[in-house]
C-alpha cells in the first residue's frame, strides 16, 4: 500500500487506522523530503553548511533580497567579537575547499563585512545556492493534513511549509525545520509596559528601531534635529556617541528606565575590558559636560504629536511628567522572537524570557553574561514537536546575551542528531574567551579590544 487512507483496514481482529499500520512507509517517504532552514544570516547559513557537509538534503527560505539581510540593516557596526567567533568550522573547511580565503582572524569585522566577506561566499558555494531561496516569507508551518491538537501519527507526518514568493503563494513539505528566523526585525515598543500604542503606531515615522548610520545615511536625518534615545545599553550609549558628533547641530535627550545614570556607565576604568571601560567613560563626560540631557528613571506611558513636535509622557519617581518635545526619537529597546507564523507548532517556550524552555535557566540575563552561558545542543533546543527546532538570537528569546559562536555549535549539535549521529549531537563544546564576546561600535584605536554589552549584541 503507498498512500496512506483515511479509513479503517481490517486485521484480522481489530481495526486500527491506516496510517498507524503504514507508519513506516510514512517514515520513508518523509526520508526523501529536504530539511527546511528559515534564515539566511550566519546560523542559517552554518546549517546548511553542516547539511551539505554530510549531504543531507535541505532548503534555505530567506525573506530579505539577500543573504544576511537583518544585518545589513547595522551594518555600519563593528561587532567586538573578532572574526575567530564569527566563522564556522565547517563553513570555513568548505569555503576554504573552493579557494576562500579566511580574513584576519583577530580583527573585528562591522557587519557589512560580515555579510560580503563571508556570507555571500558562503550562499554562493555550489553546495548551497541551488537550495537558497531569497525573498521567501514563511507565511506558515503545520504538520501536513493535522491541527494542533491532533496526536495520532503526529511524529510520523511531514511538515507543511505555506510560503509566499515573489507575491505567488506556495506550499513545501519537509522532514524537519530549523528556525533561525532572528528577532532584529521584531523590535520592541519603547513603551515601558512593553505594550505596542495606537499612537506609537502612528508616529512610526519619526521613530527608528536600531542603531541608525548617523555617519552616513541618516546624517540629514538627525543633523539640527532634537532628538530622544531611548534604553539604557549599549547600543543606546553607542547611538548617543553618534549622535554628539554631530555637535551642536543635533539636542539630545537620553531616556532610560535604570535608577541612577551612572548604572549605565559601567566598570569605565575598573573595567577589566578597557575598551568597555572606555565606552562608559566617554558616555559620562558627555552628560557631565551638559551635551546629553538624562531622564532616569523615566517610564514612558504616552507619545503624542503636538504642533512642536513629539510629545513623551511618563512616569518618574511616581510623578507624571511631560518632556519638552521632540523631532526625533531612537528606540534602542531590544527584540522579540516572532511565533506567529508557528503558531500550529507544538512549543516549549519560557513564559518569561521566551527562549525555548529548557535553555532559559542557562540564559537568564540577571544571572549570566554572555560570556558565561554554558554551550548547549539539540537535547537542550528539542521542542515537543518532533524535528522542529528553533535556533540562534530567536532560541534565546528576549535575552540579549546571545553569540554567533553559540549558534555555530547549536545548529552542528542538531544537524548531527537528524542524520542519526547521536554520540556527537551530546558532545558539546563551547571555544569562547573568559569574558565573552558581543558587538558594538569601536572607535579605530579601541579595535583589538572585546566588550560584551547586553542588547547591543549583534552577534
């Protein structure tokens, strides 16, 4: 029998459904179809290379136009995790196999470079282009002809993959999915209840989620502006530094919700990192000069559009209190992971970091840096659905500590455990320096030094 019926076959004694006694078959045919990697930045990518490696059949879905397309959006960024971090092992083994050649490995990439020196050599390997699919939106992911609460042959059924390319609906079965979907584009409100407005909905066009190119690009944009920087890491510090370059042709105003400012400075020159140390110390001669003007704590509750401008209402020290408007706002507030389109997946996510679950105790950002988080592999990233796995920024949920390293080894513990290697899916490892390592915007002369920052991690 190759199909399998919706009805009952007699054995000899007892009914039982079709596609129990042919589970098997089912097992097979699903053999055939191709794992489905959502995500062409460095971890998707990593598995791909992995699946090649071994080859295993796959397929690389990609919503931006090109590989990497979440980080081109700060690629202006030097990460401060050095190229050594930042490459994986068998991506470089076969992108060195097709003459590559590696660049200097304690040198710290920004993220364009990231992208044009090793991603897209990577995504154009004969080994991965034929199977990358760029502007592909995953609309949906089900397991094919079940619901959610259906159970029987659950296991046994492929996943159904409901994608839109180039404004042509189309639907893709496979035999297990890996999602390393990020969280870059999914920023979070600056509203401090983490509650999306109706009117920070509106005002979207005077609010830039990320770390704009204020060198660049987004120079005219701010130049003469006043402008508001909300969040208290590094990327918002990194964000101001930016800005005061432009001297006095830009008023900045920093909005965080820390007890004190001088929580946001960090070690300066106690820090055992000195380029961190540095970091923070450049930020305080700023608000002590009197060129940033500091609200903390300040919890926003209300934006509104005024005949002068943006209006910011909110709450400090239990007093309401409206700021003086402004032009601009810069939201450097963190990220989240995007379930909607998993919503028919079965998940095993942390109700408070939503990471997956049993990796949050290890995450926890109140209790570890990233510099400390213990490697971790399929047994930890497995998920009450059979064969779907999330990986990457998105595995780590809102935590801000993640590392491309770990990702690298994430997706070479789950690649090893689909093709049957179990031995080596458990062995874990994990080469990182003592202090971890993050990405923020270095200055030339501070290029050698490492810093690990909570969200201005990139990597």
């Amino acid at each position: 029998m190759n199909n399998i019926e919706l009805k009952q076959v007699y054995t000899g004694g007892c009914c039982v459904p079709a596609a129990q006694i042919n589970s098997d078959v089912v097992k097979s045919s699903n053999k055939e179809l191709p794992i489905a990697i959502i995500g062409a930045g460095p971890i998707g990518l990593a598995a791909a290379a992995h699946l090649a490696n071994i080859g295993e059949r796959f397929i690389l879905l990609e919503s931006g136009d090109s590989v990497g397309s979440n980080i081109l959006n700060w690629g202006h960024v030097r990460l401060f995790s050095p190229w050594q971090y930042n490459i994986d092992k068998i991506a470089k083994k076969t992108l060195v196999n097709h003459g590559w050649n590696p660049p200097i490995l304690d040198k710290l990439p920004l993220g364009s470079e990231l992208v044009n020196e090793y991603l897209i050599p990577l995504a154009n390997l004969p080994e991965i282009k034929p199977f990358l699919s760029l502007n592909t939106r995953v609309v949906s992911i089900s397991k094919k002809g079940l619901d959610k609460m259906k159970t029987a042959n659950r296991d046994n059924s492929p996943f159904v993959l409901y994608i839109e390319q180039n404004g042509i609906s189309k639907r893709i079965e496979a035999r297990a999915v890996i999602d390393a979907a990020g969280t870059w584009s999914n920023s979070n409100p600056i509203n401090a209840d983490s509650i999306w407005t109706k009117e920070e909905r509106e005002l979207k066009q005077h609010i830039y989620y990320g770390i704009p190119d204020i060198k660049g690009e987004h120079k005219e944009r701010y130049k003469g502006k006043r402008v508001a920087v909300v969040g208290g890491g590094h990327s918002a510090i990194n964000t101001i530094l930016e800005l005061s370059k432009l001297n006095d042709e830009v008023e900045i105003t920093w909005i965080m919700r820390k007890e004190n400012v001088e929580d946001a400075y960090g070690g300066e020159d106690k820090d055992a990192l000195e380029a961190r140390g540095e970091l923070g110390s450049r930020i305080h001669q700023l608000v002590d000069a009197g060129q940033v003007k500091v609200y903390t704590p300040f919890l926003i509750h209300q934006l509104s559009k005024t005949n002068d401008g943006i209006g910011i209402t909110g709450e400090s020290d239990g007093s309401e209190i409206t700021l003086s408007p402004v032009d601009e706002i810069i939201a450097n507030t963190g990220s989240r992971p995007d379930f909607s389109f998993i919503r028919e997946i079965r998940l095993s996510i942390d109700t408070a970091t939503e990471s997956v679950k049993a990796l949050a105790p290890l995450i926890d950002p109140n209790l570890h840096s990233c510099g400390t988080v213990r490697p971790h592999g399929e047994e930890v990233l497995r998920q009450s659905e059979k064969d779907f796995y999330i990986v990457g920024m998105k595995s780590y949920g809102r935590a801000p500590t993640f590392l491309m390293a770990t990702g690298y080894e994430q997706v070479r513990s789950i690649v090893a455990h689909l093709s049957g290697d179990f031995e080596s899916a458990k062995k874990v490892e994990l080469d990182l320096p003592e202090t971890g390592v993050c990405s923020i915007n270095l200055t030339p002369q501070n290029s050698s030094k490492s810093c690990c920052g909570t969200e201005a991690s990139k990597c």
